[in-house]
C-alpha cells in the first residue's frame, strides 16, 4: 500500500489539476458566448446571401462565368478548417477523420487530392500526407472577414488556373453546445442553392435588377466565396469552445472521482496505520506485564 504522504500528494496534484480544468471551462464559456453570438448574427446573412444568388443564378448560363464551370473532375481541393489549440475533446480529430475518408476515397477512384490547411491541428496532422498545398496557421483565435477574403481568393485563383476541377469545404457545423458536426460542402464551381418552393411560390413576378443580372453575378461570386468560408471559421470557433467547456467540464468531473478514490485510499492506509502502532502498544504493555 501507498504511504500517506505519497497518497496525499497524489490528492494535492489533483486538486491543483481540477482548479485549472475548472478555470479553463469558465474561459471557453466566456468565449462560447462571444463567439456563439457573432455565428448567429452572421446565419441570416449568408441565409439571404444564398438566396439572392438562387434568385440571380436561375436561368443563367453557368458558362459564362469561370468560377461556375463545370468540367471533368481529376483534381480536387479540400479546404480543411479546424482550430489552432487543443483541449477540445475530439472535435477537431472529428474533422480531420472526415478529410481522411474524403482523401482515401478520391485516391482510390484515381483523382488527385490538394490540401488546404486552416489551422494548427489540421496542418500538423495532413503535414505528414504532403497533399498540403497551403497552410493558415494562428488565424482561429482572432479571425476577420479579410483572413477569409484572403483563402477564398487563393483557393479561388487555383481553380480558375484550372490546378483544380472542384474545391470542398471541410469543417465542423455547430449544432448546439453538445453537438458540434463535421460537414462537407462544396465550394467550387460555385452552384447556389435555388429559391425554395416557398419563396417561389408567394413571389408576385419577376426580379428587376440594376445594373444587370451579369453585373452583380461578377460582383457577387467572390463574395459569396468570401461569406462561404468566413461562415465555417465562426462555426469551428463556436464549435471549439463548446467541445473545449465540455471537455474541460468533464475533466473537473473526473478529477473530483480520483480524489474521492484517493481519499479512500489514504483513510484506509491512516487507518492501517494507527491500527499497527495500537498494536505496538498494546504489544509492548503485555512484554512489560510478563
């Protein structure tokens, strides 16, 4: 059995482990809200974004415009988002699981893969695949529209050279605190979603656009690019504290068994102890009687 003194340092460092758990939980919560907030606001504008391209693209020739055609897939781009620390749980091997099967699948039907990483768990993780294109690293804790303008317009100029056929956003959908889901979704060619049924249904007549419906497509696809990635960095920012609370959260639970194990522990090794020197004593007495 364990000495007393090793069982109760044991309980200290515990202890000690606990209060950081404990503290890092009531940061993630801090920036959960934060972070939480700004995902939320920004929703309805890409919902309305969305459906403004819906509304322009219907009807349009995909031809004519390069970030919309359609050609022959041999080379595919994955856009890989995760954070920059750790501490999450597994929300970011969650993520970076779906890339792998997305990678293995389009290996073995013979297409080229290209990577690109944003940020530090996915670029030390894919680094070893050497698919990596390009890497954003330091960019998940204080990101702004421009950070994403810049890897939209990168992954953008790679397709238009035709270095790529199609380009996939890979990253985690913030669902609620508890459930945060890696999702795919395609990026290029740029192909919005149509007006939904019911929005087509309660329109009264045609859209009058100026200057034409040509014009603001030009304008509007970088956009979109920019609002496409920019949405998934709030996502995995608000999916990364929510894991992280949780993780953290659960952390201080376990913490708090280990000490009610180890306290256990050190009664039962206390008691042992007195019991021997009682039984020192009483043993001694008896010698001295005889």
């Amino acid at each position: 059995m364990a000495s007393l003194k090793d069982v109760k340092s044991k309980i200290g460092g515990v202890k000690k482990t606990a209060q950081i758990t404990s503290a890092m939980n009531m940061v993630a919560a801090s920036k959960l809200r934060g972070a939480q907030s700004k995902m939320e606001k920004f929703r309805p504008y890409a919902a309305k974004f969305n459906q403004a391209m819906g509304n322009l693209s219907s009807g349009m020739d995909s031809a004519q415009f390069p970030l919309m055609a359609v050609r022959p897939v041999q080379n595919i781009e994955l856009v890989i988002v995760t954070s920059d620390r750790g501490l999450c749980g597994s929300f970011n091997a969650n993520v970076i699981s779906s890339a792998e099967k997305l990678i293995k699948r389009y290996t073995a039907e013979g297409k080229k893969v290209s990577l690109v990483c944003v940020g530090k768990k996915a670029i030390g993780k894919m680094k070893k695949t050497g698919l990596v294109r390009k890497q954003y690293a330091d960019l998940m804790g204080s990101f702004q529209m421009f950070n994403a303008r810049a890897i939209a317009q990168d992954v953008a100029e790679n397709f238009l050279m035709g270095n790529t056929d199609q380009v996939q956003l890979v990253y985690a959908e913030f669902k609620s605190v508890a459930v945060q889901r890696p999702t795919t979704v395609a990026l290029l060619p740029i192909q919005p979603a149509a007006s939904d049924a019911e929005v087509a249904a309660t329109s009264t007549g045609d859209y009058l656009y100026e200057p034409s419906p040509d014009q603001i497509m030009e304008v509007l696809q970088p956009l979109y690019l920019n609002v496409m990635v920019y949405s998934s960095m709030l996502e995995v920012a608000a999916g990364e504290n929510a894991a992280r609370m949780s993780s953290m959260d659960n952390a201080t639970k376990a913490c708090k068994d280990i000490i009610h194990s180890l306290t256990l522990v050190y009664n039962k090794a206390r008691q042992s102890s007195i019991t021997a020197e009682l039984m020192d004593i009483v043993g001694g007495a008896e010698a001295l009687k005889g």
